[in-house]
C-alpha cells in the first residue's frame, strides 16, 4: 500500500494541507455539447480557489484540507461501486418512491442553472462571482418571464406555458428540429425528468385556470394574475420540496433538527426557521461543492437499471451505451427528443397517488455506494471522456480539492465511519461522495442520507430558501399551504400531481 504523505499544491493560494495518495494527473476535464452528466457548470474548474465566501460557487468547509485521491485509486473506488446484484428488485429503497430520483433532478437544476455558453464557461474558469443567488424559483421554469422570453409560453398573453399536445399526448414544448424549449435544456436530459418539467408547467396552467376559485389566495399590491400564480405555484413547490423531498431524504430526525418550528413572538402562530451549524455566508448565499459535487449525488445511487413507466411501454433502460444516433430510439429513456407515441406517464407508478393501487409504485434503489449498470457506461454524447458515473464523480471531487468524508465529519463533532465500516479497496481517507453514500448504507440501512451527509443537504437546501428574498420561509415564515391536498395545510407531490390531473390515466 503507497504511504500517505501531508504535502502542498501550488495552484491553491490557501496553502492548506493536502491528504495525497498517488495524486497525479487527473482526468480531463469533461465536455458535453449537451448540459448533462457530462456538463460541468462554469466557474466549477477551481473552485478551492476562490478567496471569497460569495459567489455561485464555494466551499461549506473552507478550513479542511482537500483530499486528492490519484487517478488510479479513484479508478479502484469506482470499480467497488459496480453493483454486482441482478437489475432491480434487489435493492429496493420502500421508503423513497422512484419518483423522487428524478424530482431531486429537478430540484438540483432549479438551484444550479448557468446560460453560459460552452466556450465562455472553458475560457473562464475562475469565474466565481457575479454569478445570481440560486434560489427555488422555478427559474428552469419560467425563464425570464413572458416579456423576455416569450417562447416559453403560449401566444395571446395568457401566461400559461407553452405545452405540445398531440392529441392525447402531451410533451414539451419543441422547435421545428425537436429541440425543448425550455428555460434549462437539462431538464430533457431523460423522459422522466421531462415528464416532471412538464408536469410543473401544468401545474402552472392549473393554479391560473382556477385562479378565481381557490381559496385562500391572497392577492398583493400590484400583483396581476401570472405574479399571482407564479407566487403560489413556487410557494407550494417550495413547501413540497422541504416537507414531502427533504424530509424523505435526509428523514425526520435531521429535518427536525435544522428547520425550527416555534412562535417567534409570545402567542404568535408557529413559524418555521433553519437553524444552519456549517452553512454560513457574508452578503450573498453560495453554492457549496460539498453539495453540489458530493452529498447531493447521492441521487445517482436511487436510480434503477430500468423503468417501466406505463402500462403499453416494456420495462426500459435509463441509458444504453451507444451513440444516440446508432440506437433504437424506442429502446432507452434517454432525452433531447420528441416524446415517442403512447410513452406518456403513468405517475401513480412513481408516487403514491392518493386512490391509486399502491402495489404499482416502483421504488428507487436504497442509498449506497453502488451504482446501476446503465450509470457505468453513459453513452457518447452524455460522457464523452470517462463513461462511468461514478468515476466521473469521483475525478470531479478530486479537480475540486473536496475534504475527505472522515474530515467532515470530524468537522461536525461525529465519530467518522471506520475503516471496516467504509471497506474501501484502500483504508484511509475516503471521498466525501462516497463516505456520504456509506454512510447512509451504514447508519441508515440505505432508506435516506446519514447525519453528515443529511446535515449538509438538510443545511443547503434550507439556507438558500430562507436567503431567498420572495421564498415563504423568508417573506411569510408561518404560511401554510391552501391548495387542495391530502392533508389540509400540507402539499406533497402527490398531491401536485393530483391537482393538474395529469399522469393519472392509463396508457
């Protein structure tokens, strides 16, 4: 076994201490003409870096040294992550519905949307501010509203967004040349994460078709109908991705322990705050790569090796190693297309609709550090360098300079796992994706994220709503929400499904 040795890297002006074993030349750096798995957000090149605590982009735990794992120990790592079990019901995670594997993908693109072009991003890659706040704003969504970016929405001026409908299909909405129009392209990066896009612009279109009729809405100065909506549409999401995604993700012990429920003023009505431990900033909120690179690709393990996502269509790999071009275009999920006759979703198969048969729920996979077969080998176009997922991901925190699991945890006053625990191929410092992957196998039989890991998302997700100047934790901290739902005063994605009627009929 090499020995591990504290050594400097010029290139980082902090001059911290780093954990070295075998770091060498890493990967290059991976391109996409595409923003997918493959997409690196600009400003990502370097960012232990960045001397500011502001920006798109920074570090949660800027006092640890970065752990620098060489090309092949990370190659090793990612061998290890190869699940060995026959496709699908052999992990199964009850607890979190596969539904969520691609709202969480959805989520992800809302917080880290960049409209830099390709060139501009490699030609600038220390480019860490002047970048705007991410925020749950749906911006993926609406774009820069209808005036800047009328395309997005349905001619007339009506506000509603602009849908494809085929007669009884719906889709994205397209050019000529098959291309979404939408206000980030990821977001038909497969046919599931579409579905969900489409999803919430109807969502949208619902809330403004009965705008009138709902009660509870409270109409502000100067607020005509689209702010309207738009407020309530983010405002219930906002709800759902704390109470129904987060709360599934990081489980209930965590989400109690960061999101204080109490009165702020004596006989005042309960208000909801984060009360955030690591997260902290000076002006503006940032990104932090312990998130974005690590803890919250935890979602990668959820994903399955297929899906059967409606009762016509035969069960589907989410990607097939080909080139897109070379493939059947009816044989994998894979997105930037038109969506296929009869392929329309069924999501009573991916979220537990309310009268809906339960036994046809698919669950995802349980968190671990183990990846499906369809991540190991991308195809082409969405991985044009490294084909494996969990390499990739692996040589990303490495390029970033990310601490190790067993530092962060130390950070947060947590006993780090053990060596026997982590049954790494090399004992010692283990990469912060995979110790949170661990971790949550370990501590949390695979069923949601572990308390490091757990915290650090629980503490994102949360800071950056309550930084949020519009969000509710921000403006109205003890709104409840008034849609029609399951539970009264709750709105899940269940219960946003169920409201725009749509996913719910039989194909």
């Amino acid at each position: 076994m090499e020995s591990r040795r504290s050594t400097t890297v010029p290139t980082v002006p902090e001059q911290l201490p780093v954990e070295v074993t075998g770091a060498g030349d890493l990967l290059p750096q991976p391109e996409s003409p595409t923003r997918t798995h493959g997409y690196v957000p600009r400003g990502l090149g370097y960012v232990p870096e960045s001397r500011t605590h502001e920006g798109r982009f920074g570090r949660m735990f800027r006092r640890l040294p970065p752990f620098v794992p060489g090309p092949d120990e990370i190659a090793e790592i990612a061998a290890v992550m190869a699940d060995p079990q026959p496709p699908d019901r052999a992990r199964d995670n009850p607890d979190i519905p596969a539904g969520y594997t691609y709202l969480g993908q959805f989520v992800d693109h809302d917080l880290t949307l960049d409209t830099s072009g390709i060139q501009e991003r490699r030609d600038d890659p220390d480019a860490l501010t002047n970048f705007r706040t991410p925020r749950f704003d749906l911006d993926g969504l609406y774009g820069r509203g209808p005036a800047d970016q009328p395309y997005l929405y349905e001619a007339g001026g009506s506000g509603r967004l602009a849908v494809d409908r085929r007669g009884d299909l719906l889709d994205l909405p397209r050019s000529a040349q098959g291309t979404a129009l939408l206000g980030d392209p990821r977001n038909d990066e497969n046919i599931l994460v579409g579905q969900v896009h489409l999803t919430m612009a109807l969502f949208h279109n619902r809330v403004l078709e009965l705008l009138e009729d709902l009660p509870g809405l409270e109409r502000r100065p100067g607020e005509d109908d689209f702010a309207l909506a738009q407020r309530t549409v983010r405002w219930h999401y906002q709800w759902m991705v704390v109470h129904d995604f987060l709360r599934r993700i990081v489980g209930e012990r965590t989400l109690a322990d960061v999101l204080v429920r109490e009165p702020l003023i004596r006989g005042g009505r309960p208000v909801e705050q984060p009360r955030l431990r690591f997260f902290g900033w000076k002006r503006n909120p940032f990104m932090p790569v312990e998130f974005s690179v690590a803890a919250y690709r935890f979602g990668h393990s959820l994903v399955r090796a297929g899906y059967k996502f409606n009762t016509t269509v035969p069960p589907l790999p989410t990607f097939v190693p080909t080139p897109v071009s070379e493939t059947d275009p009816l044989a994998h999920l894979g997105g930037f297309r038109p969506l296929p006759d009869q392929w329309q979703v069924e999501w009573d198969r991916f979220f537990p609709i309310s009268g809906k048969d339960a036994e046809r729920i698919t669950p995802s996979r349980a968190v671990a550090p183990l990846l499906a077969p369809p991540l190991l080998e991308l195809p082409p176009e969405v991985a044009p360098t490294v084909a494996s997922l969990a390499e990739r991901n692996l040589t990303r925190g490495a390029r970033l300079g990310l601490p190790s699991g067993q530092g962060v945890a130390r950070a947060m006053g947590a006993d780090p796992l053990t060596d026997e625990e982590l049954d790494l191929p090399r004992p010692g410092p283990a990469p912060l994706w995979f110790y949170v992957l661990r971790e949550a196998e370990v501590q949390c039989r695979g069923r949601h994220l572990g308390p490091v890991g757990g915290r650090i998302v629980a503490e994102v997700v949360l800071g950056l709503m309550a930084a949020d100047p519009a969000s509710y934790l921000a403006v109205e901290p003890g709104w409840r929400p008034t849609l029609p739902s399951q539970v009264p005063g709750d709105f899940t994605m269940p219960d946003l499904v169920s409201f725009t009627g749509f996913g719910l009929r039989q194909v």
